[in-house]
C-alpha cells in the first residue's frame, strides 16, 4: 500500500482504488483514473440533473481535462510505433466510463 505521505490524510477512504490503480497503471495515470471514475459516477448520481447548471458544466470540464492529461500521458509513455493501438484502446476504455473517446488524434 502507499505511504500515507504520498496519498494524504483526506483520500485514506478510497486508498484501496487508488492503491490498485497506482498499482497497475503506475503513480500518475493511476490517479487520473480514479479521479475519472469518481467524476463519472458523480455526474450517473441519482439527481445529478437537478444540479445547478454551473456546477454541472464544472465537473463535465474536469472530467474532460483529466481526461485530455491521462490521454497525453498515456502517449508520451507509449513508444512511436505504439501510439495508434494505444489511443484506440483509450477510446475504448474511456468509451466504458462514458467518457466519449477523442479518436487517434485527440479530436472528436
């Protein structure tokens, strides 16, 4: 499990996700996963609709950015040759939270 120091005292209840997170998927992209998922299961939360308009459109925008720095993250670890089948396999990960995949190039 991480030291206490690199997780902080605040995300001790979730430190399991990001423990196996971290895990596969290395310090960096592995909270930008959690944080992905939590931002997608806040906008399926039962009421999320009734939200106030700004509130919604500040997590849409946070999802979206988290999402855009995983992507490049993703790609500047990948080798050259490796880039496409590796942006297709985002897509579809980030197609299974219901984030909307960006297609090889980064645009819709």
């Amino acid at each position: 499990m991480a030291q206490q120091g690199e997780r902080g005292d605040e995300l001790e209840l979730i430190a399991p996700l990001v423990d196996y997170h971290t895990r596969e998927m290395g310090q960096v992209a592995g909270r930008l996963m959690v944080t992905l998922s939590l931002l997608t299961d806040l906008e399926n939360s039962y009421g999320w609709d009734r939200q106030p308009d700004q509130h919604r459109e500040t997590v849409r925008y946070a999802r979206l950015l988290v999402s855009s720095v995983f992507r490049l993250i993703t790609l500047t670890e990948a080798g050259q040759d490796d880039e496409m089948d590796i942006a297709r396999g985002l897509d579809e990960q980030q197609q299974r939270f219901g984030l909307g995949g960006k297609g090889p190039s980064g645009h819709e």
